[in-house]
C-alpha cells in the first residue's frame, strides 16, 4: 500500500545540499532528519504559516536568523519564528545532522 495514509515508511529525499527523511508527521506537525553536506547550504527562506524548532545532532550549525548568524552546536537548539528569514550553513568538516 505505498503511498497510503496508512504507509509508515520515512519520505526521503536528496537535494544538491544534502538529504531530508520525515520521521513522522500529522495535522499539526511534521518531523525530519536533515542531513547538510560539509561546505553546503539551504536557501534563505520564511514562512508564514509555521514556526519551527531544530535540535542539531552531530555536526555544527552555523544558522542565519534574521540576518544574524548563530552557531549552534550538538546538543543545542533553536527557534524559528513564524515570518523569521532563516537558512542553516554547514561550514565544517564534518556531516551536519538536525532534527526539525
């Protein structure tokens, strides 16, 4: 029964910067592993219907919130706000690995 409701395999993808899978997702949430390549990067992008909380894993995230960088480390967090300009950068050697 691919593709139903009912199906709960992960939805993977892979992107120019790296990979995304979604763990889980219902109504009101969905939840994904994203995995950035050393030296890559997400668009700058915001949205006007959801917030968002990422918790990096491994790695080192170096996110621009606003037009101001953050780095956030294993084991840290951080708040996307509804409407915020946000993009995460993986400038380091090493995979950089998120849960949002």
């Amino acid at each position: 029964m691919s593709g139903t409701k009912d199906d709960n395999s992960p939805k993977f993808d892979r992107r120019p910067w790296g990979t995304f899978t979604v763990l889980d997702e219902g109504e009101n949430f969905k939840v994904k592993r994203i995995e950035v390549l050393s030296g890559k990067r997400l668009s700058y992008q915001k949205h006007a219907q959801r917030a968002e909380h990422w918790v990096v894993v491994q790695g080192t995230a170096k996110v621009t919130l606003d037009d101001q960088d953050v780095i956030v480390k294993p084991g840290e967090a951080i708040d996307i706000a509804i409407g915020s300009a946000h993009r995460v950068e993986n400038s380091g050697d090493e995979l950089l690995v998120f849960i949002e």
